[in-house]
C-alpha cells in the first residue's frame, strides 16, 4: 500500500482507491452457512429455502456495500500530542471528520495490530482518537503509518485504509528520583 500511495500530506482524504475490504471471520462462517443452505435447498428442490438463501446473500451484499460506504470520505489530520516522560505512554491524537451527510458508525483506528478505540462521528462534525504509544526512549517518538478501519454494519466484512502520517510527539529524559537533602550545617571552607 505504501508503494503504490506513497506518504501522506494532511489533511489525508480517504477516497474509494484506498479503502481495503475483506470479509471477516464471522462473514466466512456466514459464507459457508450460504453455501450449505444453498446445497440443502437443491438437494431437497425446497423453495423457501432458496428465497431464504438468496434474501440473505443480498443482505450480505448490502453489509458489504454500507461497510465500504462508512469509511469512504472520512477526512484524516494529526493532532498536537502533548510531551512525556520516557516509560511513560504517549498520546497521539488522530481527529477524524465526518464530510458526509450521514453518520459514520464504528470507527476504529488501529496500529500494530491493536486497536485503539472505536467511535461515532456525526455529519459533518470532528472526533479525535488517542494512539497509545510506550515512550521508550527519550527524543521524539514518531508513527509513521496507522489505519482507520470498521466492521460496521454486521461484522461480515473489515473496510480498512492505511493512512501515512507522521505523528510526532516530545519525550523528555526520565526524572531522576528525589535524592537525600543537601547537608544543613556549613562548613569551613564553604562547601
């Protein structure tokens, strides 16, 4: 995906070329569900059975069109984190805007394999996600790709878009810990 979109500049658009969509466990299961009730309805030359298999394929096709739907036309930035101490753990901001007429449901932004939270945004209006990050080592912690990705509506399908950002945040070397006080007499020479 990087090679062929290269690096983001904000605000990142996610258009209709770079959402991703597979179907998930539950529509692969639901897949070979369609599947046996559409052996079981040839078998058995049962109607009702195909009028069900087929009702259900078209919803599942439907779930697949509302998923990709959901996360097309969200408008990506980063936002300012605030600066830490190393070992303790950063907060990225990422704000999400909803530019559409219609509210997007179930939006998670994923790093690592992890996902950081899940929301719904109104139309037309901005949320903002936490990425939580480890602060290692001090300097500047910076991300250089994370997704945005739903399982709205029905959890058969994942509609996912990997976002090139570059999210920065300040880490400050570990304070020392509070050492013994400074003798209270002085000496002779001063010292």
């Amino acid at each position: 995906a990087h090679k062929r979109q290269g690096n983001d500049t904000s605000p990142v658009i996610l258009t209709r070329q770079r959402v991703y969509i597979l179907p998930t466990g539950q529509g692969i299961a639901f897949a070979v569900l369609l599947f046996a009730m559409l052996m079981g309805s040839m078998n058995y030359n049962n109607n009702l059975g195909f009028v069900l298999t087929f009702l259900l394929a078209g919803v599942a096709l439907v779930s697949m069109f509302h998923c990709h739907r959901n996360i097309v036309g969200l408008v990506i930035r980063p936002g300012i984190a605030k600066p830490v101490y190393a070992g303790q753990t950063a907060c990225l901001p990422v704000q999400i805007r909803n530019s559409s007429t219609t509210t997007t449901h179930a939006i998670a932004i994923t790093h690592d394999g992890l996902s950081h939270g899940e929301m719904s945004i109104a139309p037309n209006s901005v949320n903002s996600l936490d990425i939580r990050v480890k602060a290692q080592s001090r300097g500047i912690l910076t991300i250089s790709r994370f997704g945005v990705a739903t399982t709205y509506p029905m959890n058969l399908f994942k509609a996912w878009a990997w976002v090139y950002l570059d999210l920065n945040c300040l880490v400050y070397p570990r304070p020392t810990p509070t050492s013994l006080e400074p003798p209270s007499e002085s000496t002779d020479t001063g010292g």
